[in-house]
C-alpha cells in the first residue's frame, strides 16, 4: 500500500514541523504549508489523502478554506478530502461552523501526539469505507457491528432482529451509519432528518437521539454524544 498524505496547514512553524515529522515517522508522506492559499494551491495541484487544518490562519482563515474545498469543482475533487481541524479552547461555534461545512473532525490544543494519530487514522478510514458499490454507486445498506441498515427495504437490524424505528429515527441512523466516528453537529442531523421536507428544531434532534438508544438497549452507547456539538456513531 503507498503512503497516505497529509498537508498540515499550520501557521506556527515550531508546531507545524513537529505535526509534519511526527506524521512522516509514523509513515505517512506529510507537507506543511503556512496558510490558507498556499494549502489551497496546494490541494488543487496536489490533493493529499488528508488536510489537518489550523482554523486561525493568516489570510484565507481554516473556515474559509474549508468552505471553498467543500463547495470545490467535482473534477478537482477537493471535495471529497477529509479534513480535521485543529482548534484553540473557547472556539465551539468555529467548530460546530466547521462540521457543518463538512470537516471530518477536531482536535482541540494542547492535544497529545496519540490522539492526534488515532485521529487522522481513524479519518482516513472512515473515507476509505464510505458506503458505495463496485461500480461507484452509492450503497443502500451497511453493515456496522450488531447493526444493519437497509435503505431501500427501510429495514434497521440489530443482532439480526428488527428493530421498528420511525422514519426520522431511520434517517438518522442512516446518516451516523454512513460515516462513522464523523461528528454531526445538531442541525445537521435535524437536516437529514427531515430531508428538506419540514423544519425542526436543534432540541428536537435530542429527544429522537434518546428515542432510538432506548431501542437499541444495551446497545444505546452506540450513539455517543460530542458535547457542545453533537452526536456521532462509535467508530
């Protein structure tokens, strides 16, 4: 298997050459760039298997970034590379920010060299894993430990049993199911969960989300609270 790349966006070089190496002796192929436009020109040249991004950039800031990668052309495909950001305390709104424009995940510094490893590992195998067919369509079932969940049949499995959920409770199993590990921000779900059809509010999300760990019983920690966030599937 070749090496995994990741760009390290970091303006901080004393913290971005101590990313870089600590990635390139664990084997992956990593590169540091100092700010938004560099990792921007970059990625379209260049795209890495992974961005660990900053957020308090020079210039372009780690949000604006993340926006213009996610709304990308779809031949450039910048779209479709997993970012986990990097952030100081007290910056949740950037955060949930950030999720919602589709970052992968974050770690917030001072941060310890393991996790941020288990972190960019368990990212770049979430991306790997995405539901979807031999010939690039997308999947319409998965299949996640005790847990099954079939799309076109709108059937949720666990242990083999079905479990009777609701449509939004499907819905949003369907969502944390699809990308495991990936944290959801509330309106998010809430978006997923009523696919455009009707608007509800963030506080409802939690009362489906304490409705569907009842179903799953001794299974219900499953579902793991990201708090301040929101929610996401245990990895």
């Amino acid at each position: 298997m070749s090496q995994r790349s990741v760009l390290v966006v970091e303006d901080e070089p004393d913290i971005r050459d101590l990313l870089v190496q600590l990635l390139q002796r664990e084997g992956f192929k990593a590169r540091g760039v100092d700010d938004g436009k560099a990792a921007l020109n970059h990625v379209r040249h260049s795209p890495p298997d992974l961005l660990l991004l900053d957020l308090m950039l020079p210039g372009m800031s780690g949000l604006e970034l993340t926006r213009t990668l996610k709304q990308g052309d779809a031949a450039a495909g910048t779209a479709e590379i997993p970012i986990v950001m990097l952030t100081a305390k007290g910056e949740e709104t950037d955060v949930v920010l950030g999720l919602e424009m589709g970052a992968d995940d974050y770690l917030t510094k001072p941060f310890s060299p393991k996790e941020l490893l288990a972190r960019v590992r368990a990212v770049l195998r979430r991306s790997e894993r995405a539901p979807a067919t031999s010939n690039g369509k997308a999947s319409t079932r998965i299949e996640l430990g005790p847990m099954s969940i079939d799309s076109e049949r709108f059937e949720f499995r666990l242990d083999g049993q079905p479990i009777e959920l609701t449509r939004a409770e499907f819905r949003l199993m369907w969502t944390l199911g699809s990308r495991p590990g990936r944290v959801y921000t509330r309106g998010e779900l809430a978006d997923r969960i009523t696919a455009g059809e009707s608007i509800i509010l963030d506080r409802n999300v939690d009362v489906h989300i304490s409705s569907v760990r009842k179903k799953l019983g001794p299974h219900g920690d499953l579902v793991q609270t990201v708090r301040g966030v929101g929610y996401r599937l245990r990895d």
